[in-house]
C-alpha cells in the first residue's frame, strides 16, 4: 500500500489562504465600490467567516482523522438523516459549480496561450467556439479525473502550485502597487478621496449605506470555501490539533490580504480613470487592472512602445497563468472532496458497493468516473442544444444558490446542539467559552439567513418570480432526494439483515 501523503501546517494554510481567497473578488469589491468596500468586508469577516472557521476548526479538533466532514460533523448533534440531507445538498451546489468551471477553464489558457480570449469569436479553426470550449472541457473532466485517480498526491501538487501561483500574483500586485506609491506618495490621499467619493457600480446599490446590503452578500460569498478544505482535514499531519490552527492562521491571513488589497489599490490607482477606460467591464476585471497596472508601472519607469508592450504582455500572461492553475487547483480539490466527503464519510449501505470501493491508490475511482461521465453529459447538452438546455442549466444553478448555502447555516445551527450535549469535552473546546461559541453560532446564522433572504427577495422585488421560486424549490428537490436514497438505504439495509 502506497505511504498516505500528509499535510504539514505552512503547507495546509497556503493552501487554505489560496483557496478561500480570491483575487477576483477582491478586485471586483475595489472596482465596483473603492473604499467603501472596506466596512463590509469587515462586517462580513468577523460577523461570520472568523465565527465559522472558528466553528469549523472545533468540528475538525472532535473528527479531523474522518472522511466525512459535514456528515461527520452533524450526525451526533442533529442526527445521521438531517447529516445527510445536508451533505447532500452540500455536494448537489459544488455540481454545478463544476461544471461552469471545466467549461471556463479554456478562458484563461487561451489568454495566456494567444494573449486574447478566444471563446468570444464565432469561430476557431473552421469549428463553432462552443464545440472547442466543449471538447476542452470534457477533455479537461477526463485528464483531471484519471490523474486524481492515481492517489491524493496528485490533488495536493494541483493545490501546492495553484497556492504558490496565486501568492506570486499577490507579490506581484502588492510590489507594482507599493512602486507606485513611492513613486507619487502624494496621490495616495488624493486616490483614497477619489475612491471614497465615487459612486456605487454594484448592481443594485447605491451610496447610501444601507442601499449597499446587496454588496454584503457579495462579501459573504468572498470568503466560502471552508468546508471544501475541510475534506483534507484527514490529510492533514497531526491533524485533530494542527488543521484546526491551519484554519484559525488562515482565516486571520485571508481577511488582510481582504482588506489589505483593497486599501491599496485605493491609494496607488485612480478609480475615477480606470472606469473611464472602455476594455475594462467585469467580464475581463482582473486582467483590466492588472494591465492597467502593467501601463502605470511601464509609465513611472519611462518605458514606451515595445518595452511598454512587453511588461503588459507579461502581467496580463501571468495573470491568465494563475488564474488556469487556480482552477485546476479548485477543481481538483471539489472534484475530490466533495464526493469522498460523500461517498466515504456517510454510511457505507447508502451507496452501491461498487461506488465505495477504493483503488490501491485508496481513491474512490469508480465513484469518480461516475461524475466524470456525468459532467461531461451535461457539458455536451448545453453546448449542443444552447436554446433550451441552457436555460435548465442556468435554473440549475440558481436552484444550487440557496442551496449551497443552506449547509454552513445547519453547520452553525448544529453547534450549540453539539455543546449542549457534550460531545467534545472541556479541554477538546477550541473556544474554552461555550457561551462565547453559541454568541459565534448565532452570528453565522444571521448573516446566512440574511443572505438566503435577500437571494430570494431579490428576484421576486424585480418580478422574476420563476427564478424566485427556483430559489426556494431547489433545496426542496434536492432534500426529497437525499431522503429518498436515504430510505432506500435504509430499506436495503433492513432487507439484508
């Protein structure tokens, strides 16, 4: 049997760091609100993603050597239905999410490969665009498949190079940043003014504060990606006492890299004239202003023409590189996780044999194919039948958007059940208070609740009320699901015995 690959703690909050933050977003919160991000984004880190990494570090402390994370975590203070349930609906939202990303991924290689995206032609080589982004991305579904087939080691080198890419970005924004503002201190005061006092571009908000509640949401989902990294927590060396710190060092991390990017940006750009320039939309943020960046870095050194064009050239280039390995790091992480938190962490009489067993590389490989298979299935529909399968596919995604967060609302709901009834004992608590822990609970809870509130009131205030009731029926569909596999379990269960 091959030697288990762990995780040492450096390595395990890189990774963390990586995943759960996003240069995308903290881009987006700069070019859509400046300055005025910075309060919610404050809001939003310590009313619920330090209370929850708090919380999730506590459930990984009492299970870190387990495979089933949210399973695991819920089945002893809810109960082993409702820890179902709930992982189910927890896999159903990454699906999705899956799904886009493959079918994304193209974006970024063609950037880097060609120094253009590509997918927005009509054609390529004689070929419609989407039958090229389809083959890509199934191609993409196998490949990565097949190599995480052959054992973890291969998830944690995507997840190693995705963290030390994407921390080469960081350095590379902060330095050309921190170069500016020796350059021209004195604009820092002026660009901050400027940035404080430009009008709200996120949809929906305006400049009174309490018109901004839509860009708390935003900032809500800036920090998800917990529970994902909670599937390596058995991966992790020593892990019930070191995975836990893990989190603790990288949620503190991620909040000033959060905060940090945004109070810098503001002060080295111009935010008035960055939304002035005509290639710069949403579509393309992160390499608008990184190329944007290139251009003042080029200027403050006195490049032009061909040496100017080379700088950006390589700023756009790298960003497109991180961007490709980031999602091939995130999808090799969902890919995997996910599902072994699934189909390893439930009970084993829920499930096919044939789906819970592992290969010598102790993958679950069949149950992988499977997803595979399935995801290449759905790509393949809504490339080739765009009218109509698109639109199932986009209801798709916004049944997943409730339900995606559905599961980190039960996760804290569940934790004052797991204090009160004593599952970890005293000395086990990462947080010594338990009324100090339900005060954490209680924070998550409301943030969740007000977001899922929000999502569905959205839609039904500017009358899209079939998106409104997708909302609300796709936890519903997906929960009568998980119960009737769980029942049919359990019936086959009873049958056998």
């Amino acid at each position: 049997m091959p030697e288990r690959k762990t995780l040492p703690l450096p390595q395990l909050v890189l990774i963390i760091t990586t995943t759960v933050y996003s240069f995308s977003s903290m881009a987006t919160a700069f070019f859509m609100m400046g300055i005025k991000a910075l309060p919610w984004f404050l809001l939003a880190g310590f009313g619920y993603f330090i209370p929850y990494a708090l919380i999730v570090a506590q459930y990984t402390r009492k299970y870190g050597n387990r495979s089933g994370t949210v399973y695991d975590w819920l089945k002893d203070a809810l109960s082993p239905k409702a820890a179902f349930v709930t992982a189910f609906l927890w896999y159903c939202s990454y699906f999705t999410w899956m799904v886009s990303l493959f079918m994304k991924l193209v974006i970024p290689l063609s950037i880097l490969l060609f120094g253009q995206d590509i997918t927005v032609r009509a054609e390529w080589f004689g070929l419609p665009t989407r039958w090229l982004v389809a083959f890509f991305g199934i191609t993409a579904v196998a490949g990565l498949t097949w190599l995480i087939s052959r054992g973890f080691g291969t998830v944690l080198r995507f997840l190693k190079i995705s963290g030390l890419a994407m921390a080469g970005l960081l350095l590379l924004s902060a330095a050309s940043n921190f170069f500016l503002l020796l350059q021209q201190p004195e604009e820092a005061w002026t660009n901050l003014s400027r940035s404080l006092s430009a009008p709200s571009f996120f949809t929906g908000t305006g400049d009174h504060f309490l018109s901004q509640l839509p860009f708390f949401i935003f900032a809500v989902t800036a920090f998800g990606g917990l529970d994902t990294v909670a599937a390596l927590s058995d991966r992790t060396k020593n892990s019930r006492r070191q995975f836990p710190r893990g989190l603790f060092y990288s949620g503190v991390l991620i909040l000033i890299l959060y905060i940090g990017g945004i109070l810098l940006w503001s002060s080295a750009n111009d935010l008035s004239s960055l939304r002035q320039q005509d290639q710069m939309h949403l579509g393309n943020l992160m390499y608008g202003l990184m190329g944007s960046l290139a251009h003042a870095v080029s200027t403050a050194l006195g490049l032009k023409g061909s040496a100017a064009a080379v700088i950006y050239q390589l700023y756009i280039r790298y960003t497109a590189f991180v961007l490709f390995v980031s999602y091939l790091g995130l999808l090799s992480s969902i890919t995997f996780g996910p599902l072994k938190s699934l189909i390893q962490g439930t009970p084993k009489f829920l499930w096919p044999k044939r789906l819970t067993l592992l290969n010598p590389q102790e993958m679950p490989a069949k149950a992988l194919r499977l997803q595979a298979l399935i995801i290449s299935l759905v790509i393949l529909v809504v490339t080739f039948n765009t009218s109509v399968a698109g639109q199932l596919f986009n209801q798709l995604t916004y049944m997943t958007n409730v339900a995606r967060a559905m599961p980190y609302f039960v996760v804290a709901a569940s934790f004052p059940c797991f204090l009160k009834k004593r599952i970890a004992a005293d000395h086990e608590l990462f947080v010594a208070n338990r009324k100090l822990s339900s005060g954490l609970a209680l924070s998550v809870c409301s943030c969740i609740l007000f977001a899922i509130v929000f999502q569905i009131w959205q839609p039904f205030s500017l009358g899209e009320y079939r998106d409104a009731l997708t909302l609300v029926t796709g936890p519903l569909l997906f929960a009568g699901a998980a119960l009737l596999l769980y029942r049919r379990g359990e019936s086959r269960q009873l049958t056998a015995e």
